[in-house]
C-alpha cells in the first residue's frame, strides 16, 4: 500500500513545487474579475472572500492578526480548514453537460454572446468529478505560507520536525491533496529538504485520515434520516426555487436565450450561473456565462445556496450542529492539555493541529458556537430582510475557508482567539480575545454534554 503510492506522490510534489514557483510573477498582472465574484456561494475563491488577498496572495492584514496584548505569547494553534478550489462534484458535471446540449441545440435569437456559449466547450469530466485542481493546491500553499508569517514561534522548522504540528485530513482524495499542498506550502515556508517531506509521504505519517471527526456528518444518523433525506425539513429551499424571485431569473434566462421556460430545469439554471464561477476559480477565466446573470440575479442565486446550508448544516435544525460535537470536544480537549503541558512548564505536544475537511465540517462547528447568527431565520419568503445578513457562505465558507482558534499565554491568564478566514470574530457575548475561562463559562452546557452519540442515535 505504502510502496504503491511512492509514485504519485512523488510526482505530485515535483507539480506542487512548479506551480507555486511560477505563480510569482502571475500575482504581479491584474486579472480580471467577474462582477459577481463575491456571490459564488461556496464557490468563491478564497480571495474574493477577503479582497484583500487579491493584490497579493501573501499580504497579512497586520491589525487582523494581532496578538490579544503585546505581552502574550501563542501557545497553540488549531485550525480547522476546508479543501481549495475544486472540479465541480459529479452531480454538477451532469447538470453542466444538460446546459451545454440545452445551449447548443435549442438557445436562438441576438444575444450578442450567444456564439461564444455555444462554442464553448464542456472539458469537465466524471473522471476528475470533485478533485482537487492546480488552483486549489496554490489555495493551500498559500495560506500555509501566511500562516507562517502570522504564527512565526508556532509553525517553525524544529516544530515542524519534532512532529509538535500535527495534521488530521477527511479521507476525502480532494482534502488529503489539500493537506499535502498545505504541507508543501510549509516546507517551501520553512525551508525544510524534500527528502523529509518524501519520506512522511512514504509512510502517510503527515496525513492521518479521521473521517470520524472530519465528516462526522457521514455518520450521523439522525441527520441523515430527518434532515438530509428527508424533504419536508428543507421545504423552505423548495419554496424559494418555486417563488418569484428564483422565477424571475429562471425567465429572464429563458428570455436570453429564447429557450421555454419549461425547458430549462432549475439544474440548467444552477449549471449556467455556477459555470462562470468554475471558470474563474479553476482557470482564471471570466467567461461569456458570466454575462447571463446580472447583480441582484447573483444576489437570488446566492441565497438560494445559503438557504440549503442554512436548513441542511446551518440553525435550520438542532441535529445539523449538534452533530459536530465531537470536533468541538476534540477542539477543547486539545486546549485543555496545551493549557495543562504549559502550566506544568512541559514543552506543548501539539503546538499546531491543522484539520482539513469540507463546507460540511465548518458550517455545522461554526453555527454550534454561534457565529454568523442573524435575528431572524433565512426562509422562502423573506429573501430581501435578508440581503445582509451574517449567514453568508460566500464570506464565510469559500474553498480553503478556515476556522482558527489560537490559545495564547498572557499576563493576566490564558486568552483565546477564533477567526475565520484570518479576520476576527467574536464569539456571542464575547468581545474577541476573551479569557479561556470565559469562553468555558459560555459554552459550559456543550462541554459538559453535546455527546454526539446521544444526538446522532436515532432510537431516543
Ligand atoms: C484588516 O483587519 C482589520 C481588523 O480585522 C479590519 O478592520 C480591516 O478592514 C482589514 N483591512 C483590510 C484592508 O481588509
Ligand atoms: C491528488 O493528486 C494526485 C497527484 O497530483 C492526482 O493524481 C490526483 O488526481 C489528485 N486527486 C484528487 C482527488 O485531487
Ligand atoms: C478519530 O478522532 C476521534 C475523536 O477525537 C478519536 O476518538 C478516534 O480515536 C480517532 N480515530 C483515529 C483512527 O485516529
Ligand atoms: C421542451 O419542452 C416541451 C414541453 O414539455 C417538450 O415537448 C420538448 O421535448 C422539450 N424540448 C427539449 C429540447 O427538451
Ligand atoms: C457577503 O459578503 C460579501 C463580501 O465577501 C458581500 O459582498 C456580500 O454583500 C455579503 N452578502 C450578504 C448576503 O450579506
């Protein structure tokens, strides 16, 4: 087993280490974006969640990275981070083929771009269906390297070494790519030879699978059976694909390309808007399928993505959450013992864990602790009270979104702070940077209880 995927692996760094060297001087010429960039749900690129990365995919914000006081020193890091950029899954390259056939035998009429769809050519594929691709290991380089940078005590070559930053991955091929990218991007960070990096490749020992904790939502029953199968539980996401505001773009994509209504599923509607997005994050590319929906049709298509999330992994239902009770144990645990190795003035055995998995891991974890909770529900018939709201997926759950939470050791105790994609947040209540204990204090109920055994079984 070992000793068959030498090969590959080895290729694959010899590919790691030619694309992140050639992307230098790419970084230096302004590409250009497509209006709606910032509405491709959790198909956003990373840096058109955070623009600030656009100019210059190495840039540290230095006033989001602060420490919680000049005199604290960080003593751990957990972060928890989604793959990067990937094909669309196979359900998407199905719906993408129906549109391309759709689009070349029946669209007619003036649009002037209308040759350009029809000349496009579908080159996604079954067989690379959800894999990681070029653009999603850079995703990953690249926020290994700002991390670096960011925690320069935490993630250094002798930590590194010495096995003190550990790495947990979903089985999922896309995330154990992604881990080993992340890998990639901290040895080029840290100077680290390649032989050591062949040699933990060898033997998988930087890629511990754990899918008990990186999907957990696999593998809980409950959620399967009352939320994800069961179509009553997510009836909002129905009645918003029937309700005016979905219908309007559904016609006025009809309209565009002279096609019945009728003949264009709401799939080919998904297909059409989400290309230009797979276009741009895979390939850099703004396509003519960019043009087919203006702003307010991006904003629609977007809370139509944010209202699946929110009823399947979001407040919609308890079980969603509570499902990720096993990741927020792990995640206090580990804080415990840093706190506990650090106090006794041990040397700490995981100065970094660094946990990569899906949309499905974050979303669930983030909403059990509170964050991106907005005042009212997102529901079929309340789109526009919710055109800003704190639910936002495209912000919040991009490819290579991340959820950090950084334990530091500070003159007047232990302090811990969570960001997402980098940035602050404040936890319900909380000012950010609170004290360890305070945070214990808020989520007292979960960390005596939240036993996701008691609420994945389906017999209570
Ligand atoms: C940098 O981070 C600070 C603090 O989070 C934030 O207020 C500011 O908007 C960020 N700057 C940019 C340019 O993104
Ligand atoms: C993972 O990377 C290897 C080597 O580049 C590649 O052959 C494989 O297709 C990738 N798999 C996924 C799922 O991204
Ligand atoms: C996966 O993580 C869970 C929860 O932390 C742990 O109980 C289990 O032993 C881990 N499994 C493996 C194979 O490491
Ligand atoms: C379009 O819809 C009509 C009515 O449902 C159907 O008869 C026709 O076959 C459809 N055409 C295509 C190309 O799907
Ligand atoms: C989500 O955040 C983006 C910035 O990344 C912003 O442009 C957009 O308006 C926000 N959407 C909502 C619904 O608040």
């Amino acid at each position: 087993m070992a000793k068959k995927h030498l090969p590959t692996c080895l290729i694959f760094l010899v590919f790691l280490g030619f694309f992140s060297s050639s992307h230098v001087n790419a970084a230096a010429i302004k590409q250009e974006i497509p209006a709606n960039a910032e509405f491709f749900n959790t198909k956003t690129r990373y840096q058109d969640a955070d623009p600030f990365l656009r100019e210059n995919i190495l840039a540290i914000n230095v006033s989001a990275v602060k420490p919680p006081a000049p005199a604290c020193i960080p003593i751990h890091l957990t972060a928890i981070i989604r793959h990067g950029t990937r094909f669309p899954t196979a359900g998407n390259v199905e719906k993408i083929a129906i549109l391309d056939k759709l689009v070349k035998s029946e669209a007619k009429g003036d649009l002037s771009y209308l040759p350009e769809l029809k000349a496009w050519k579908n080159w996604y594929t079954q067989e690379t269906a959800g894999h990681l691709t070029a653009a999603g290991r850079g995703d990953q380089i690249h926020l290994a390297k700002r991390l670096v940078k960011t925690f320069p005590t935490l993630l250094t070559k002798s930590n590194l070494l010495n096995k003190r930053v550990k790495f947990i991955t979903s089985s999922v091929p896309r995330c154990i790519n992604s881990t080993l990218a992340f890998q990639q991007g901290l040895k080029e960070s840290l100077s680290i030879p390649g032989n050591l990096f062949r040699f933990s490749c060898r033997v998988h020992e930087l890629k511990p699978v754990n899918d008990t904790l990186m999907r957990f939502f696999a593998s809980c029953e409950r959620l399967l059976v009352t939320v994800l199968n069961n179509k009553e539980a997510v009836v909002q996401v129905t009645l918003f694909e029937e309700g005016p505001e979905m219908s309007k773009v559904h016609q006025r994509l009809s309209d565009q390309l002279q096609i019945p209504y009728a003949n264009i599923t709401l799939g080919s509607v998904e297909a059409a808007y989400y290309l230009c997005a797979y276009e741009f994050s895979i390939l850099g590319l703004v396509t003519p399928w960019c043009k087919l929906f203006d702003r307010a049709e991006a904003q629609v298509m977007d809370y139509a993505g944010d209202l699946g999330l929110y009823w399947k992994r979001g407040y919609g239902h308890e079980v969603n959450y509570m499902s990720s009770c096993v990741l927020f144990h792990n995640l206090f645990n580990r804080l415990e013992t840093s706190i506990n190795q650090f106090k006794s003035g041990q040397p700490v055995s995981e100065v970094v864990n660094v946990q990569v998995g899906h949309a499905e891991t974050l979303i669930p974890l983030m909403t059990l602790l509170g964050l991106f909770k907005g005042k009212i529900s997102l529901d079929a018939n309340n789109f526009a009270e919710n055109l800003h709201r704190p639910f936002n997926c495209s912000k919040n759950v991009p490819f290579a979104a991340n959820l950090m939470a950084a334990l530091w050791s500070c003159p007047d105790g232990f302090r811990l702070q969570f960001r997402v994609n980098e940035n602050p947040v404040a936890l319900p209540g909380l000012s950010y940077s609170p004290l360890y204990e305070e945070v214990k204090k808020l989520y007292a109920d979960l960390l005596q209880g939240c036993n996701e055994e008691e609420v994945c079984r389906m017999s209570n």
